[in-house]
C-alpha cells in the first residue's frame, strides 16, 4: 500500500514552497510506493495576514520586530486555528495521509489541533524553514520537529518542545544539491569547493573573473537597487554580476532602466536556474531567508547579506555570521566589503567558502524524509474518510 505523505506550506514568500517541494522529492526517492502532495493552505484571511505582513516590514519594520518577541499567546494560537481549519480540514479529507509534514507553523499547527479533535493518530512533523525557530512552530502533540542546528534545537525545547522529538537535520534543500556536490569534487578544475572557488589560487589577477550572484528572494525584496548601484561602484573590469529579480517585474525594469548601460551586469526575472547561478558565483549577495542561505551553505558559497528584514531574518544572519560563511553589509560598506573580498583578500573569500561548506548540509531533505517515511509506516490508517470538525 502506498504511503501518503501530506506536505502543508504557506505564501509567505517562496522559500516555504520550495522547502516542501524538496522533502516531497525526497520522499519520492528514498521510497518507491510513496505518494507525497504538497498543498499550499490558502484562505482570504491568510491572504490579508500575508499582505499585512509584507506591508508591516516596509513601512513600520520596527512594529513588526517587537510583534515577532512577543510571546505566541493562546489567543494567537486559536486565531490561526480559525483562519486554516477550512483548507487544512479540506486536504486531510481529500488526501487521508499516513503523515503530515509542515513547512509553514500555521497550516501545520492547525493540523495537529484539527486532529487531536477528531482522535485521529496521524503524526504532524514540523520542518522548520529558517535558522532559529520562532514560538509558532511548537505545539503540543507534533511527533517530530527538523531544524537546523543544535542552537535551534535547543531553543526549540526552551519554549517547550519535547526534547526527545527534537532532531538535527539542517535546513529542507534541494535534495539534487548533494550529488552536484559530489559531481563537482570529482572535476579536478572545479577545485575544492565547486566550479568557481579559485579566487585563492589567482590571487588578485586583474583580468580573472569575479562572478557574483544578486537576490532578493522569489519576491525581489530588499534594496536590490541600491545594492547593484554599491557593487557597479567597483571601477574593475573583471566583476560579472548577476541579478535575479524573481517575479518582481518592477525592480527588473528599474535595475535595467538605471544600469542597463554596464556591460558587467546581467539582470534576470523569474528563472528555475537559481541552483546553476548559484553554483557559478564566487559571492552571493542577498537578503538572508533561510532556504536561499541554506542552499549557499551546501554549495560552499559566501554571503554578503542586505538588510535583513526585521524578525526571521535578523536571526538567519546573527547565525549566517556566527558560522564565519557571511557578512552582513549595509549601504556604502558593500563596495567596500565585495572590493575586499574579489579583489583585495581573496583568501578570506576563500576562509567564508570553507566555512561554508562546514556548515552546509546538502543532505537534511533526505535526512527529514527518511523520519517522515519511518513515522508513516508507523502510522494506523483508520478505515472510511476522516472525520474533523472545525473549532467551535
């Protein structure tokens, strides 16, 4: 009998998507008879929060920090309960899983309290999607939590995780990024760290390339503008700069209508090549979402990080930093820091590489789908369709 694994994410940016898709394929590999559905909760009031939110961290970022620290009330709790009881009712109907998967907290929290009602015995696993976990992502009842680190670990049992459903197992990336890796360290020219780590090498040789990548996330968030004026700042000739927009047709227009004329610039939209972009930059300049720098990390690629927005990726880059993998570099101090870097130091380029790969793990989706897998086969599918009733 096949086993149906339930992958619950939300449209807060892409990264929750994209995390979803990597533990459904990893699923797919690691098990021939499995059948893993990502569904995307949706609702209006979900919709409004998520505008709401991406309004908040434009206009009053510094309301939204303080909203972030607060503690996740019970009243907070019962809100996102209403909101998704609907939709997460309706997939758990339709789809009747051995296991549940979350890599959003509020379709996933839902989930465990739409089932713990019904006495269904259906196991919810919480993926978390950035460095550090924030309130929303612990309930009582979810049977396993994956974050990213033993930091996060333990954090996650400070606010009231069960400890022994807590594991290590990184950050849900694409489960491909493991055997380019390996491909890679089989190439004799790709060196150490992949195709473009050579900057140690050559030294500060005038005319070798220096490839840098420039992202803002699915959405195009952050001072992507002001960051492609910092790093055209750079008089050398050598610098090739990438910019990746994403569904952000606007920014697209204004970096091309404002720099268009440099020939070091390349400026994309949408592009399912994130991964081959990434792969080819000697430096990532981006804001700091979890799954984007996760995917840096397993590939060995060093970060400059932008802004970070307030809350989540605040403490993506307090712990991007700590790994000695990134830097974060606001304003005029970009030119100077990518100066240093491709030009000036490339051995501390190479050093932030390095670090890099120690802390990357290119293998936590399989890692994440091998638990859910041994969860599901654990788990007694009761006869008939699933009964849930919404919260009074």
């Amino acid at each position: 009998m096949p086993v149906r694994v339930l992958i619950l994410s939300a449209d807060f940016g892409s990264g929750h998507q994209a995390a979803a898709k990597a533990i459904a394929d990893a699923c797919r590999s690691l098990s021939a008879d499995c059948e893993a559905i990502v569904v995307p909760s949706q609702s209006a009031l979900l919709g409004l929060f998520a505008r709401a939110y991406l309004w908040q961290i434009k206009h009053i970022p510094g309301l939204y920090r303080r909203l972030y620290q607060l503690p996740v009330s019970r009243p907070l709790r019962t809100l996102v309960i209403l909101v998704l009881s609907k939709p997460v009712r309706r997939s758990v109907e339709k789809e009747r899983p051995d296991v549940i998967v979350g890599t959003h907290p509020f379709p996933a929290g839902a989930a465990v309290c739409l089932l713990r009602r019904a006495r269904r015995q259906v196991p919810v696993v919480m993926a978390l999607t950035d460095f550090a976990p924030h309130g929303f992502w612990v309930w009582p009842g979810v049977a396993r939590y994956c974050c990213a680190s033993p930091a996060a670990a333990a954090d996650l049992v400070r606010r009231g995780a069960d400890a022994a459903r807590v594991i290590v197992t990184g950050l849900p990336v694409r489960p491909h990024l493991a055997e380019l890796i390996r491909q890679s360290r089989r190439e004799p020219s790709a060196g150490p760290g992949g195709p473009n780590r050579h900057l140690a090498d050559q030294g500060s040789a005038p005319n070798s390339p220096r490839r840098v990548l420039l992202m803002g996330g699915g959405l195009g968030l952050g001072p992507i503008p002001e960051a492609v004026g910092a790093l055209l700042a750079l008089p050398q000739a050598a610098l090739r700069l990438t910019v990746i927009c994403g569904r952000n047709e606007a920014l697209k227009e204004e970096i091309t209508r404002r720099f268009g004329g440099d020939p070091r610039l390349t400026v994309l939209g949408f592009t399912d090549a994130v991964i081959e972009h990434m792969r080819a930059a000697d430096l990532l300049v981006t804001k700091p979402g979890g799954i984007t720098c996760a995917e840096a990390l397993a590939l060995g690629v060093p970060m400059l990080l932008l802004d970070p927005l307030p809350g989540h990726e605040e403490e993506n880059a307090r712990y991007l930093v700590e790994t000695g993998a990134a830097r974060v570099a606001r304003g005029p101090a970009l030119t100077a820091a990518a100066s240093e870097l491709l030009f000036a130091r490339p051995d501390r380029l190479a050093a932030m590489a390095e670090a890099a790969r120690q802390a990357g793990q290119p293998n936590a989706a399989r890692m994440i789908a091998a638990e859910v897998l041994a969860l599901a086969k654990r788990s007694c599918r009761a006869p008939g369709s699933v009964r849930i009733t919404p919260p009074s």
